[in-house]
C-alpha cells in the first residue's frame, strides 16, 4: 500500500527524489504512475550517466540521447553511421526516418562527438552505432525495443524510480529551460512540428547555428555536472 496520497506529493519538479526517499520495494513501481510527464532530475541525470549498471552501449546510447539534444530514441538507437558528417560535425538525420518526414540537422558538440569515438572502437567494422544483438556484421540496428528493455531492467535491479528513454526527451526539454536556451530553439533541436502557417510554409531557415549554439551551453553543463 502507498503510505501517502496523491494529493500530499510535491511538486512534479521534486516527484521522483521524494518517491526515492519515502518508498521502498514494490511501492516504488506503484508510486512511478505519480511521475508520468515528469523530468528527470540533475542528479539523476548524474546518476545515469555516470553508472555501472548499463553494459556499456546502453550507457552510450542514454549519453547519446542526452548530448544531442533529446532526440527520439529510435532515432538514436538506429541510426547508421552514413547519417553523419563528422568534420563538418553535424548529423543529418533522414525524412524517412523522421516523424515530421522533414529533414532534420543536429549540430554534434565535442562532448557528442567524443561519444561517437567510442562506438566507433566498440564496433568498427558496422554501419550501424548500435549493431543488432551487438553483432559488427548485423544487417540492422537494435530493435526500438533493445535500449526500453535495458533501462526497465536497470531500474529493477538498482531500485530507481522507474524512467524510459523516452523521459529523456522530455528531460532535456526541461532542463535546457532552466539554463535560458530559448524555447524556439528547444523545439528546433528536438525537432518538433511547428504548426503556425509561417513556420510550416515560409520559414526555411535551417537554425543550425542557434542550436549549435544551444547544444554547447547544455553539453557544457553536462560535463561539469557529471565530472564533478
């Protein structure tokens, strides 16, 4: 039985720190329908990142999703090395495999791209970042269902209030608020359909130096969180 009511939890921005310290064991599976549409905290972002328990493609596929911006974990998780533009430092990101069938551009920060090094040294003979079955020579990437069932399955064994990768969008969002990054821009770099009449039909400007910009001030800010 949960010992506190809904009514009597705080604040989504403090939700999960608050069922981490007042529920235990089962309750805490019972308590994280109460965290629905919530972000993560800097410190569990931290944690994360920072963590043991992943086998280590899972801890770079969730530093991955993090230090380009919050992108759709599919998007992550499947993407073939053919996408990106290292020198240039940008990954293009195909209409077709896009959910607003648009063409999408993320600038790669140091941090993303030091990221991308490491991938590239765990599976250097594969098209694909992540190898299906964590097979060089797979003929796809990971199924959309590999890094959800890893993330349950980490959450299970340590005891943290249950996430999915999906949060991490949401997670990002919020926290690149918090820093000041404009919310225009916070759409641009998740890519986000924009549905006023200027944006869908005039506006074609690529954005590319704004969210540059703003992926360095948010990856800045996760190399001092998580190296302190």
């Amino acid at each position: 039985m949960i010992p506190v009511s809904v009514s009597k939890l705080p604040p989504p921005a403090s939700k999960r720190s608050f069922i981490n310290t007042h529920f235990t064991g089962a309750d805490v599976f019972f308590a994280w329908a109460l965290t629905l549409y919530d972000a993560l905290s800097w410190e569990e972002i931290r944690t994360i990142w920072n963590t043991d328990g992943f086998h280590l493609p899972y801890r770079l596929a969730i530093r991955l999703l993090l230090a380009t911006g919050g992108q759709r974990s599919g998007e992550v998780t499947r993407a073939a090395w053919s996408e990106f533009d290292l020198d240039a430092r940008l990954w293009l990101l195909p209409a077709a495999r896009v959910k607003n069938k648009r063409d999408h551009l993320i600038p790669l920060t140091q941090l993303a791209l030091d990221i991308l090094d490491e991938l590239r040294s765990i599976y250097p003979e594969s098209k694909w970042l992540f190898p299906g079955r964590h097979n060089p020579l797979s003929v796809k990437p990971w199924n959309e269902s590999t890094l959800p069932h890893a993330v349950q399955d980490f959450c299970a064994e340590t005891g943290m209030v249950p996430w999915t990768p999906k949060d991490l969008r949401r997670t990002v969002k919020t926290r690149m608020g918090e820093l000041g990054i404009d919310k225009l821009v916070r759409d641009r770099i998740q890519n986000h359909a924009l549905n006023d009449i200027s944006a869908k039909h005039y506006d074609r400007y690529d954005y590319v130096a704004e969210k540059r910009a703003a992926l360095e001030v948010w990856c800045r800010q996760l190399e001092e969180l998580t190296t302190r």
